[in-house]
C-alpha cells in the first residue's frame, strides 16, 4: 500500500481483473445478457455482495481494522464504484486495454472528488 487509497484500489482492481483482459468477449455478453435478464440481475447482485464482503476482508486486514469499520465500508464501497465504473468504461467505450480502463477511471475518480471541481467539468 502506498497510502494513496484510491491508487491503491486501482492496483488492488487490475490485479482482480488481470485474467479477465482475455476474456473481453465473453464479459461483455455477460454484460448484455445480465443487463436484460432480471433473473440474471439479482445472480449478479449476490455475486457482487460476495465479492464486496471478500474485498471488505481484505481491507480490514490490510488496514488492521475490523470488518465494520467505518474506513473499511467506505473502501469497500469506493472499490466496488471503481470496478463498476471501469469495467462499464472497458465495455462501452471498446477499451482493448481494461489497465487502460482502470487507470482513466482512477483519474476520473479524482478530478470529480478535487476540492473545488467544477460540476460538469470534464
């Protein structure tokens, strides 16, 4: 960890991911199909919950603190918006680089939430 939280998710994030950069075509029909199917909706939203309680494990163990921390759950939840937002990225814009994806949402990430962003800034 370098201290810097939201890089630091950015690292955790590709190294998730990593496997997935072959299986680009696969993913994106997921996407589609899930995005259509309810049943498929509320299969993927289990799947997130497990993935989001892992990723809450690790944090807490990380930052040796517990489960329940106030830092932990906004970590959590912090990661799991990166995913969403750079794997939605890779999907529409047809990133061939999910790194790619990954690294331009950290960036995104930060000029929304600098102190004196203008809403609507690009």
């Amino acid at each position: 960890p370098s201290g810097d939280h939201l890089a630091d998710l950015g690292v955790l994030l590709s190294a998730v991911l990593a496997d997935r950069e072959a299986d680009r075509e696969r993913m994106s029909r997921a996407l589609t199909l899930a995005a259509r199917e309810p049943r498929l909706q509320a299969r993927h939203a289990a799947h997130l919950e497990a993935k989001n309680a892992a990723t809450s494990a690790l944090l807490a163990t990380r930052l040796g603190q517990d489960v329940s921390s106030p830092r932990v759950t906004v970590l959590a939840i912090l990661a799991g918006a990166l995913a969403r937002a750079s794997l939605t990225r890779w999907h529409a814009d047809g990133d061939a680089d999910l790194e790619a994806a990954i690294t331009a949402t950290v960036a995104e990430f930060r000029a929304v939430l600098a102190p004196g962003a203008p809403p609507g800034a690009p």
